[in-house]
C-alpha cells in the first residue's frame, strides 16, 4: 500500500489508542508484522511550547519504521510548527486527529468539533502540507451527530487541500464507541476521493479485516481494540476467525516479549503499571485468570516478580491463595480502570 510517498510492507495499520500505543507496544505490534504503526494523539501544542513530557510521546527507533505521529490542535501555526518538529525528529508521517471525541478536547475546537468548522480545519490541513513535506493524513468520524454526517465533504476537502489518504472511524462523535461502526460510510468515502482511504472500526480478527475490504473497496484497515491483547492479529497466515484457541498459542511469547520491551524503552527500574492495561486485555477468557489477579494484586512490585508469577501461571504450577489485603501496587483496581476504553 502507498501513503504518498511512504510505500507500506502491507495495508494492515495499528490504530492510535491513547494509554496503549506507547513505543514498546508499538515495536511488539509491528514485530506481529504491522504495515505502519500510530503514536496516540499529541498536543500540537503542547509539542511546541511546553516540557519534554509532550515530545517523550514521540520517542521511536529505526525498528518501528513506518511511524505516524497523530497531532491535535485548533490553530493551524501551531499545528504546522508542530508537524515540523515532527519531521525533523525523523517520524516518517504525521496525522491529522480531526476525529476525537473527547470534551475536554472538542471544548477547546480540536478533534471531532472540527468536523463542524470546516473552514478551519482547511486552513489546517493546508497549513500542514506546506509545513513538511512526509506524508499527511486526515482521520475523521462519520461527523458530528446522526444529522450532520458530512466526512464525504470533509475527505474531499482534505483531499483537495492535499492530504495522502483518509481514515475513516464511521461512527459519529456524539456516538463515542455506541453502536456498530457503519462500514457503509467507508465505502461512501472510497467513492469521494481518489486517495487512499483507511477503514476503521469493529475490527476483531483477520476475517473482519478482510471483509471491509471486500464490502467497501477499502484500501487499508486500521485495527485499535482488536489489537489489544492480541497483538498477533497482525500476523501473516493467523486467520484470527477463532481467537480464543489462537489465544493459548500466541499468549505467552507476547506477553514475555511485550514485558521485555517495556524493560528495555523504560528502564530496568521502572515497575509493572506501564504493562497494567494491556495485561487486562492478554488476561481476558483465560482460565484461572481470578486466582492470578489476586496474587498480582499483592505481591507483584517489580518486571521480575511479574515475569516469575506470569511463568508460575503458564506453567499450572501457579499457587491459588486468597489475596492480601492492603498491599502490593493495586493491580485489580488499575486494570477495572483500564476497563474502560478512552479515545
Ligand atoms: C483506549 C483508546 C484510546 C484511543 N485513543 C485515540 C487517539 O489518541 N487518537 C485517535 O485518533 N483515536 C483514538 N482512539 C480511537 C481508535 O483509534 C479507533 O478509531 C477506534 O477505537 C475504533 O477502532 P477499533 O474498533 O478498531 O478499536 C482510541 C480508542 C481507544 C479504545
């Protein structure tokens, strides 16, 4: 698949997921064999005027090649310097988050409220193209609610002001994740631009995969959630149409090596919580799973005690034992918390 000038291995793409696609997750996902991997949405703003804290989430390695760093913002100077900044550090595309949902995001104009102010969000878009010259993407909702669904005018106007390809999330932003993702809407976009368009949502296995390319003539498909504890989704010859007997296979060497590149970006210091939300989704449907969030719960404080007790697990030689109360890092309450999904 070609993005501009960006020539993909396969048009199999991870999603941006605020909280999840950190850089050892991305490596992971891209190992399974991704065609090209997203950074969660960063401020534009926070990127040009403030602490390093905004520029950590754009940390990355030659391995993870293609990267895209998805930016958000209200003005289009700002969004430009930041999408140079973008480029000078070598990330090889930047997209355009013009599909969030969240309040404290649309409140300030950004993300999905800039599907209701057009004129804006082409002066933004413009303002990007002419600020670098890596491939830019646009990735939008359907629209605002069920009576203004106008992503076909908004992806022929990125298009026109010069935007590489499309991702389409087709719900509308008052929807959140409600409902089912109308792939309808994707194959509505495919007939209103000529550049590639990315279809997004609702996608669990490679079989889904597959069938939104053949229901709408999608050129890619980008996968979030169905990514989350199988990260293995993207691998060649996994049919994925039963992950529950995949799981059992895959598990255990994701998880070990997921464990392994937190180790390895973060530090041998750094403790088990950075791996809290994605040990909910590996641990889903698994057998014995209560006994084992228990001893987490208690016991479990550095990468060392979590790889033992993940062996102990694996091998059935795991201990059952009722929890200990008050200690540990709170692991049963953090992944109840990582339950529920942002965007
Ligand atoms: C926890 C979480 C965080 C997300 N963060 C972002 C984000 O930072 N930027 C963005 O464009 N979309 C974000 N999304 C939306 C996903 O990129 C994707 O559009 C949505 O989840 C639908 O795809 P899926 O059904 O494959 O998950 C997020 C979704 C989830 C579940």
């Amino acid at each position: 698949m070609q993005i501009g000038t960006l020539t993909l291995q396969n048009n199999l793409l991870l999603a941006p997921m605020a909280g999840y696609t950190d850089l050892p997750f991305r490596l992971l996902v891209k190992r399974c064999g991704a065609g090209m991997v997203f950074t969660e949405m960063v401020s534009a703003h926070g990127l040009v005027y403030s602490n390093g804290k905004t520029g950590a989430y754009l940390a990355t390695t030659k391995e993870e090649f293609p990267l895209s760093a998805q930016i958000f913002g209200v003005d289009e100077c700002i969004i430009a310097e930041a999408a140079r900044c973008i480029q000078e550090r070598g990330i090889a595309a930047i997209d355009l988050n013009m599909g969030c949902p969240v309040r404290k995001v649309v409140k300030k104009g950004a993300g999905a409220a800039l599907m209701n102010a057009l004129p804006l969000a082409q002066k933004i878009i413009k303002a990007v193209r002419k600020a670098v010259t890596v491939p830019v993407t646009v990735k939008i909702r359907s629209g605002w609610d069920s009576r203004s669904i106008n992503c076909g005018t908004v992806a022929a106007m990125a298009q026109d002001c010069g935007a590489d390809a499309i991702i389409i999330h087709p719900r509308t932003a008052r929807q959140l994740f409600a409902g089912a993702a109308d792939w309808a809407i994707i194959r509505e976009i495919k007939h209103a631009v000529t550049i590639p368009v990315i279809g997004n949502g609702d996608v669990k296995n490679r079989a889904d995969a597959l069938r939104m390319q053949i229901e709408t003539g999608c050129d890619g498909v980008m996968i979030g959630r169905g990514a989350l504890g199988q990260p293995w989704i993207f691998q060649q010859g996994y049919s994925g149409i039963h992950p529950g007997l995949a799981t059992h296979e895959h598990l255990p060497a994701a998880l070990f090596s997921h464990i392994d590149l937190i180790e390895r970006v973060y530090g041998g210091s750094v403790g088990p919580q950075r791996f809290i939300p994605h040990l909910f989704h590996y641990l889903k449907g698994i057998p014995r799973v209560k006994a084992l969030r228990r001893y987490l719960g208690s016991d479990v404080k550095t990468l060392d005690d979590l790889r033992r007790t993940l062996i102990e697990f694996f091998q059935g030689s795991f201990p059952e034992r009722p929890a200990v109360e008050g200690t540990g890092i709170g692991f049963c309450a953090a992944m109840q918390a990582a339950a529920d999904p942002r965007e």
